[in-house]
C-alpha cells in the first residue's frame, strides 16, 4: 500500500559540461528533470543490473 506524502526534493552536483550533456539529451528527449531521472532508473531496473 501506498501512502500519500509530501514532495520529496534530490539534489546533486554536477560540473559544467555534465550539465550541459545531461540538459541537452533531456530537451531532445523532451523529458522534464524528474522523467530523465525515473526513466534512467528504469533502464537500470533489471536482472542484468542487480
């Protein structure tokens, strides 16, 4: 069971060009922050990365 909560907030450092790297493949992705997050947990989510 799920329970409702407040909104949770991650935040980690990144140099510039990690940033820009990372900022770039979500604008051609067209994800937001919080769904290049969950779906590079997603991509890892399996038996070959346990």
């Amino acid at each position: 069971m799920r329970y409702s909560c407040m909104p949770k907030s991650i935040h980690i450092k990144v140099d510039e060009d990690q940033y820009e790297e990372l900022s770039e493949f979500k604008e051609r992705r067209g994800y937001t922050w919080k769904g290049l997050l969950l779906e590079g947990y997603r991509a890892l989510d399996t038996n070959e990365t346990q």
